[in-house]
C-alpha cells in the first residue's frame, strides 16, 4: 500500500521535533505532496505530524494523473513516458504507478526525479478546516480513499 501525503498548516509556532519530522519528510511548503510507502517507521512520522498533514491511501488512476501532471525532473521539466523508459526499467507512468502501488519500487529512487509533488489550493471549496480532523469535519490526519478526491481537487 502506499500513501500520499499533503502538508496543510504552514510553520508558524510548530515545536522544533515536529518542524524536523516534517523536512524529513520532505514536507517543507503548504501544499506539497509526497508518496510513501506503509512502514512502519512512515506511520509514526505521520502521527507525530498529524496535526499539520492529510494522508491516505492513493489509488493507481490517481497517481497516474499526479505523476504526468505534477510530476518534475531536475530543471523543472515534466515527466514523460520517454524520460521513465531512459531512466529506469520502466515502460512508462504507467508501469511505475502500478509498481509503486503495490510497493515495488520507491519514487525517490528514479534518477533525477524531484521527490515531491507542489500542487495548488484545492479548489471548489478549499480545505475543509485546517484546525480539525478529518473525522470531524476537517482536513487533518487519515483520510483513507478519501485523499483521492482532494487530490483531484488540487491537480
């Protein structure tokens, strides 16, 4: 399985172990978005940082459309189906996203990939709050399937 991760609160007055869990996760701007894989040592990371992030569990259209429009090389350039095939024993998005899906392979691990994602502001509607949980209302911590939907709000 594996989880996509967005920053929603910005760094004002976040305690220094909390600020250090969020640069290791490479989390350092609101709106920026990674893809983990479930581990054990990620899900602690992502309970410490509950407070300040939204995650869940992506489904394989969704990171297919997240990594051909939001995906960057190092210069600023799109992800192409060529640069995939030239860089790894990939065929295309294609294939990675369903590797990545079933835990195959790391996205950080493809040769000059950036290993983020910066989306925009959701829109119709933006976030739900930024100060509650998601089970209440808000748009913080576990999303579950539901990470899909904002996604294709902010690609």
């Amino acid at each position: 399985m594996t989880f996509a991760v967005i920053r929603v609160r910005g760094t004002l007055r976040v305690k220094p172990g909390i600020k250090e869990t969020l640069k290791l996760l490479r989390l350092n701007q609101v709106n920026h978005c990674v893809i983990i894989p479930e581990s054990v040592e990620y899900k602690g990371m992502l309970q410490k940082t509950k407070d300040y992030i939204t995650w869940g569990e992506i489904d394989e259209g969704s990171l297919k459309n997240l990594i051909s429009s939001r995906g960057m090389v190092i210069g600023n350039k799109p992800i192409t189906d060529e640069y995939i095939k030239s860089r790894s024993t990939f065929k295309g998005v294609d294939e990675l996203a369903v590797s990545l899906i079933k835990d195959e392979t790391n996205y950080k691990d493809i040769d000059g990939v950036k290993p983020l994602f910066r989306l925009s502001p959701p829109v119709k509607g933006g976030y739900e709050g930024i100060k509650r949980h998601f089970t209440i209302g808000g748009a913080l911590g576990y999303r579950g399937q539901a990470i899909n939907d904002l996604l294709a709000r902010m690609i």
